[in-house]
C-alpha cells in the first residue's frame, strides 16, 4: 500500500500539523526527523538504521534547534509587546492601581495605575511599562 519513505513523510506531515495547533517547537523536530528518515528509506537503509535516524536526528534537533528557535520566539513575543510603551491609549473602562481596561490599535487590554492615580472611561493615558500582557500607564485626566 504505502512504501516505508511515504509513512515517514505522512508521520512528518502529522508532527507539523501537530505543531500548529500546539506551538511549543517540539513537534517539529520529530517532523524535520521523520523526514530524514524517509531519505534514509528512499535510498534502501534498513528499517532498524532508519528508526535509529529518526531517533538520533529527533535528539539532536531538541537539544541544539529548540533552544534557537524559543530564543527567537520570545525575542519576537517582546518586540511585539514593547512596541506600546510610550503610546497614548483611551481607558475604556475606569483604571486604578488594581486594574481597569485600555483601548490601542483597534485592540484591548488590561491595564494598571503606574502613578496610582484613577483615569475614568475616556481618559487618555500613556502607557509606561508592559508585563505578562499587563499594561501599566499614566497621564493626564481629561475628565
């Protein structure tokens, strides 16, 4: 039905696919595996060698890929959320020092008092620091 080349490869498609839906850079190296060990079974490699391939490949792949491409995720994740700080936002919901909501870039977000004061609903504030998808602001009452 299926050559052993092919089962590796539909094995590889499963990981990727796998790793879409939970993006934790490990699926990916059994896939980037898997995928060598059907070049090993398309030149005629014993099925023994090819899953010592797979698992060889798969080891080198965590301990030396994984750590590179988390490094460049969170990387990323930071960019990403730092691009606010020093933007003006409008609080949508009352912020204090316990919480509140803001509105920027057609997007909402939980924020926090830095200076401790209150900002009531329309309120322009600034935001000064972001943490865990946190944002901590300050500014001008316009109420």
């Amino acid at each position: 039905m299926f050559e052993l080349w092919q089962i590796w490869c539909i094995a590889g498609v499963i990981f990727f696919i796998i790793e879409l839906f939970t993006p934790v850079l490990f699926f990916l190296n059994l896939g980037l595996a898997c995928f060598i060990a059907a070049i090993c079974a398309a030149f005629g490699v014993a099925t023994i060698a090819q899953v010592i391939v797979f698992a060889i490949f798969g080891t080198i792949f965590l301990i030396w890929l994984r750590p590179v491409l988390m490094k460049r995720k969170k990387i990323s994740e930071v960019e990403t959320v730092d691009m606010y700080i020093g933007k003006t936002a409008k609080v949508i919901k009352t912020v204090t020092k316990d919480g509140g909501r803001i509105y920027i870039f057609d997007e909402e977000w939980p924020a926090v008092s830095q200076d401790g004061n209150t900002y009531n609903e329309g309120d322009m504030v600034t935001i000064t620091k972001t943490e865990n998808m946190l944002m901590y602001v300050e500014g001008k009452k316009t109420n």
